[in-house]
C-alpha cells in the first residue's frame, strides 16, 4: 500500500496520497498491466475539457508518452496512473492510438476498471468507504456526471453512482442517489421527479415545488450547470422515468385527488 502511494506521487506529481487506485494485469487477446489512480483533490483545471495529465503510456516497460489521452474519455480526465502494454509497437505515435483497436479495448477495461472501483467505494458496507466516495463526489462529481451523455455504453452503471441534493434534506449537499430516491419512493408513484435551477436556493424555493410538499412526494434539486445535459440524456432508471416538475400538464396520476386535477 505504501509502495502504491509513493509511486502515486511520482506519477501524478502530488504531494497527497491518492484516495482510491486499482491495479490489474489484464491477459487474452491484448495482455496490459493498469495502475491507475483517483488523487484525494481536483486540479485547479479540470473543468477545462482540454487540459490533460492523465495516463502514461508504456509498452514493454519502455515509456512512450505522458499523456495518452486516447486512454481515458474526457469524463474520466480526473484518472492518473500508467498503463503498460505488451502488444503495441515502441514507434507507436498519437496519430497511431487514435485508430488502434487495441487502443479501444485498453481504454474500455480502463473505464470498466474505474467504474468498479468506485461502485466498490459507493456500495461499501464500510463507513470509511463510504466517506471516500461522498469526497469523491465532492471534488468530481460534476466530471462524472458528463459521462451520462457520452458514454452510452455504461450509462446504467454511471447513473448508479451519481448524486443529487432533494427534499428529502432540504440541503444543499448531494447523497441522495437515484437507487434512494426510487426507494422512497410513494406508493402509486412511477416518476423520479425533479426540478432544475441556477442555484440551489432557487431549485428549493421553485413555486412548481408545491404540490410535491404538500403530497410529501421527494423532488431532486438539480443547480449545476451539467444538469440540463444529465436530464436530457438520462431520461430513465430502473424503469422509472425522470419528470420535470416544471413541464406543464403534470400529471401526478393516482398521487392526485379529485379536487386537484380539477
């Protein structure tokens, strides 16, 4: 474990230990080892969608480049780490990864790696575990959020780990997850309703607000500027479909009484 933090440093260029890392050694059709990590803090640039420092290249134990972004998509630029390949040529060139079919299945047991990673954080029965995502979520959340509508092959598994404020607590901070929510959720209710503000105060003082408090039904309160992009792209969970509380004609379904659908 010490080993991993101190080379952690080395790779990432940061002076605190990470707060997750996973390492494998993938064999079959391409054989690679992975080292990869999520560092305790975001960089002061990550919400720049150019700014790259994410994964090393190595084939063979020999480094090729530093930034290999063909190796992580862009909602997954909060990763460092390396990779090292037995089966790509040493002249390899950028031009060259971007074509690379064994680029594309390395890239994707990356992502899947780090999907399970955190969905061992976010689903651990530990309570240390648990805190690490919630820390996680705070310092990436947004990144990861865009992730819904780029990358549709794991689009299930990312909304499992997303994160949203609600009536629940009224409060600011983002815990209620989707599979929550659903849980919650009352009897005859077949949507996840929410409502989308330019803060957080205005998505809890929304006026569309009013019927759902009085009927005790939960609302997600989405403010962050990624949230018109997530709720257009993630239209469902687990059957559920996700409902603006502000589109007109609302129909609460066997929720309302008679006296309010008149």
């Amino acid at each position: 474990d010490e080993q991993y933090k101190e080379f952690y440093k080395h790779v990432a260029h940061d002076f605190e230990d990470p707060l997750a890392y996973v390492h494998a050694k993938v064999e079959g059709k391409q054989e690679y080892t992975q080292l990869l990590y999520v560092p305790q803090r975001a960089p002061f640039d990550l919400f720049d969608r150019n700014a790259r420092h994410g994964i090393k290249l190595y084939v063979r134990r020999v480094f090729i480049m530093d930034d290999a972004e063909q190796l992580m998509p862009l909602y997954m630029r909060f990763v460092r780490g390396i990779v090292d390949s037995n089966d790509l040529p040493l002249n390899v060139s950028r031009e060259i990864l971007q074509e690379s079919k064994d680029i594309e299945a390395i890239r994707g047991g990356c992502v899947k790696k780090v999907l399970g990673m955190l969905e061992g954080l976010a689903d651990s029965g530990d309570a240390a575990e648990k805190e690490k995502y919630g820390k996680f979520w705070t310092e990436f959340g947004r990144v990861l959020k865009e992730g819904v509508g780029e990358d549709f092959a794991n689009k299930a598994r990312i909304a499992k780990l997303l994160r949203f404020a609600s009536t629940h607590s009224d409060t600011p901070e983002e815990t209620v997850s989707l599979a929550d929510y659903v849980a919650r959720m009352k009897e005859g209710q077949d949507k996840i309703y929410f409502v989308t503000a330019e803060t957080f105060t205005a998505a809890k003082n929304s006026p569309h607000l009013e019927i759902f408090r009085k009927k005790g039904i939960e609302v997600l309160l989405l403010s962050d500027r990624v949230d018109e992009w997530v709720t257009g792209h993630l239209t469902e969970f687990e059957g559920k479909t996700l409902q603006s509380v502000a589109k007109g004609g609302l129909d609460l379904g066997t929720l309302e009484d008679e006296a309010e659908k008149k």
